[in-house]
C-alpha cells in the first residue's frame, strides 16, 4: 500500500490518499477546503493514474470532511463512516465557525455505514475497522495488516491524543480504545494521525505522556 499525506485547511488536517499496484485509490479523511487544496488533490490522482473508489472518514469532525462533498461529487464515490458520528455532519458548520472557519457543502449523509463492518477496502487492499470511540463516539480507526499500518484519526497522535472535551468526548473511553485496541497492534505498527507527523506504536509506548502515565498506573483511565 502507498501512502500519499496532504496538510489541508486552517485546522492543519491529515488527508491520506492511499492507493495499490490495482491504481485503486481511498481518500482517509478528506479535509480539502479550498480551490487551491481541491486542485493539489485531484492533480495528484491524475498524475499518478489513481482510480478514487471511496471516501473513508475515521471520525466526523468538520476539518475531516471539509472534502467529502467534492471527491463524492468529482468521482462518484461513496462515504463511509460510522453512524455513531452522523450528529456531526449536521453540527459541522457551527462547529466550524467556532473556530473562524467556513466550511463548504458537507455530505448530508453516510453511503456506508462503518458501524458493525469489520472489513473495508479497495483495489486489492483491506482494512480492519477498529472502533476507537472517546474522541467521538463513532470514531474508528483503519488497520492496514499487510503493512502494520494503522490510520489514528483523532485518537492517537506523535506524543499526545485527541481532545475529549468536544461533544460526544470521553477520556475514559479514548484511552480504553488507545491502551485496549491500539497498543495490541505491536510496537512495530507504523502510525498515522489524522494531525502532524506518524510514528510507531512502539515509540507512543515509551514516549506518549497519556500513555506512559497509565502504563505506570499513576492515572485510573477505566474511571
Ligand atoms: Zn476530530
């Protein structure tokens, strides 16, 4: 599998466009915003003769999907998230403006809910859905086996996690998914965050201070 990470909108959001020798393509977390940002992402698929097949969204928040609309609408192809997070589709423009942002048309709905699938993928590639709510309630995260690669979303990220204080937002639960779900993965498991740079699960267990509190039983995450 090759992955390709874009920087998109004023939230400095990780879009992944990954792809297979089958020239299939997903889009993990679209966030582009812009003409500017729509351009670098449909200028990369046609150079590298890439087939977009799917929209595939860890969670729902605004600076996530800020590019759903355009790739459905561009390629015709369909959403997939977890239902849990379907609240948020419709919160996405006031969240939005909190935060100074406009967002354009966001997708009104999910094409295929994630919820209760184990499985998705394209060309010759499969990701394992695994539910990592506590961030959102619906949040889920992708792992690749093939590779060990595991796309984090809002959950996990280089030496910190995701905010909990948002609507729908647990600490308990975030760290249940990180310490329970994530961390069995094995230290080797490459690491991609829906915010700035990768890294390995082996590196989180040693370096992440959420982690390593719990690790060291100075915090009761379970509540
Ligand atoms: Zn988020």
């Amino acid at each position: 599998m090759n992955i390709a990470r874009f920087v998109f909108n004023p939230i400095q959001e990780n879009t992944y466009v990954v792809w297979d020798t089958t020239g299939e393509c997903a889009v993990i977390d679209a966030g582009n915003l812009s003409a500017r940002e729509d351009n670098a992402l449909v200028n990369f698929i046609t150079e590298h003769k890439l087939r977009p097949v799917l929209a595939l969204n860890t969670h729902g928040h605004f600076d996530h999907i800020a590019g759903v609309e355009f790739l459905r609408k561009t390629y015709d192809v369909p959403f997939a998230m977890s239902g849990k997070d379907a609240f948020l589709l419709d919160a996405a423009a006031a969240s939005a403006r909190m935060y100074g942002v406009e967002v354009r048309e966001t997708p009104k709905k999910i094409d295929r809910d994630l919820d209760g699938l184990t499985e998705i993928g394209f060309g010759h590639t499969r990701f394992t859905i695994i539910a990592t709510p506590g961030h959102t309630p619906g949040h889920v995260s992708l792992y690749e086996p093939e590779s060990k690669t595991l796309f984090t979303g809002d959950t996990l990220f280089r030496e910190s996690i995701g905010r909990t204080d948002l609507p729908g937002g647990d600490y308990s639960w975030i760290m249940r998914s990180i310490i329970e779900k994530i961390l069995p993965l094995g230290d080797e498991t490459k690491v991609y965050p829906g915010h700035g740079e990768d890294t390995t699960i082996g590196h989180e267990s040693l370096y992440n201070p959420f982690i390593v509190e719990v690790l060291n039983n100075e915090v009761n995450y379970r509540g």
